[in-house]
C-alpha cells in the first residue's frame, strides 16, 4: 500500500530555501502533475486512520484542498477551506501563523462551536501552521476528532503534540538526506 505515495515522494527535487531542504512534489505543491492513483492512495490511508464521524472536513489552503475534496468525494461529508485571505463575512477569525519559512494569517469561516471535524493539511514540518489552527479550533468550541498531515518532515508532529496535547496522523513519515527524499515508515507499515 502507498507504493504511488513513495515512488513519488522519492522522485522529488529538492530546492534549498536558505536552510531548509523543501521538496517539489504534486501532494504539497501540485507540481508536477498529480497521478489520480496518489490521491487514491492518500484518501484510502486517510479513510482507513482517521475519525470520520465528523460534520466537516477543514482543509488549509492551498495544498490541503484537492486532498480534502477527494476525501470528501469519498465520503460525501462535506469540506470547508482555511483561507490565506480575509472575505470579511460575520463569524469569521483569524489566525496568525508561523513555520519555519515564513509567517501569514489564515481566515476561518463556516465553523460553528460544536461542530466535529476532521482538520486535513499536506505537510507538518515546523508545527507552526497546525500549532496556530488547532488553538484557534479549539477557542471556537470545535470538536477536533482527527488531524492528518499526509507528510510529516521534521519535528513539527512531536511539537504540535508537546503545545496542544492533540496527536496527528501522519500518512508518510520522510526526510531529505544527502539532496534525496528517504521515506522513512508510513501509517501502513
């Protein structure tokens, strides 16, 4: 299982960005195209780990949107995206985030207290972004049944355990050694 996932992961360039190895793939940036069966094998992953007795599926814009839609084409429970801009409509919040290439703030709309949801992103690296959202989440009176970041790198699931006390599952756990991505384990292993 995840065989498309890892072949992919592991054809990844790699672009230096000052001191972060950021690497180029179609689940965390869309390029290069995505192969249907990757995203067949993430929602079948993501259906078969998290909790989906939820109202909604929250995403983060952008790369979590087309792994949401899938999952909600799955499931038919329907999903709403964490925006990088403000629309201005009643109820909605903002959060501030910082990872460890940069920092924004993020908008919420159509989240109501109570609400169980499962929070989907592509990646976990610094914990800044998921660190930021969950406390924010959970200030709204969200229900939190599940987060998932299909890629982990880094520290950034152990820190946003350490300040939240929520954990994350991570689909694929890699790492860039020597300028190549290694997939270390996966959620199936």
């Amino acid at each position: 299982m995840l065989e498309e996932v890892k072949k992919s992961l592991e054809a990844s360039p790699i672009v230096k960005k000052g001191e972060y190895n950021y690497f180029i793939n179609p689940i965390s940036d869309g390029v290069p195209a995505m192969d249907p069966r990757i995203l067949r094998e993430l929602t079948l992953s993501v259906y078969k780990h998290a909790d989906l007795d939820v109202d909604k599926i929250v995403a983060v814009e952008a790369m979590g949107i087309h792994l949401a839609t899938a999952l909600s084409l799955a499931t038919d429970i329907p999903f709403v995206v964490i925006r990088k801009r403000s629309y201005g409509l009643e109820g909605e919040f903002e959060v501030y985030q910082e990872t460890g290439y940069g920092s924004s703030n993020l908008y919420i709309n159509d989240l109501h207290e109570g609400e169980k949801i499962l929070l989907i992103d592509d990646v976990v690296s610094t914990g800044g972004t998921l660190t930021a959202l969950i406390r924010t989440l959970k200030d709204i009176g969200l229900d939190i049944k599940s987060i998932v970041a299909v890629i982990e790198k880094g520290e950034g699931k152990e820190i946003v355990k350490r300040e939240t006390g929520i954990d994350i599952i991570s689909i694929v756990k890699l790492d860039v050694i020597d300028g190549k991505v290694v997939v270390e384990k996966t959620v199936e292993d």
